[in-house]
C-alpha cells in the first residue's frame, strides 16, 4: 500500500509546490495511518492542517478506501 500513497501524494505534490511547500511520506501503518511531514513553506504555514486534512486526507481517502487517517509528524 506504500507504493499507492506515494502515487497518490505523487498527485497532489504540485499544487503544495507551486505554494513553495512540499510533503514526505514517512510511514503507513497495517491499520491504514499515514504518517506524512510537511516541507518548505508548508511546514510552517497556519493553514497546514487544513492542507493535510482536506487536501492530502481527503484526496488518500478517495483513492485508496483502506487508507483511515493522516497524520503530520
């Protein structure tokens, strides 16, 4: 399923960069968590969480149903 998220993130990459940010997969758990860090301006940005949870989540959710939640680290 690693190999999914990062296709997935892969998608969603250029609209972080084009802010000057980025995002790292750092893990998938067996119960469908994936850890991610924010990079760049995305790191430090207010709205990052909203970028996580309706963006990255939300687009994770919609293309691989086993995936449960993201997390920053």
């Amino acid at each position: 399923m690693k190999e999914k998220v990062q296709e997935v993130l892969n998608l969603v990459r250029p609209a972080l960069q084009a802010d000057g940010g980025d995002v790292e997969l750092v893990d998938v758990s067996e119960e469908g968590v994936v850890s991610v860090r924010l990079t760049g301006a995305c790191g430090s940005c207010p709205m990052s969480t909203m970028t996580l949870k309706m963006g990255i989540e939300k687009t994770l959710m919609e293309k691989i149903p086993e995936v449960k939640e993201v997390v920053q680290v």
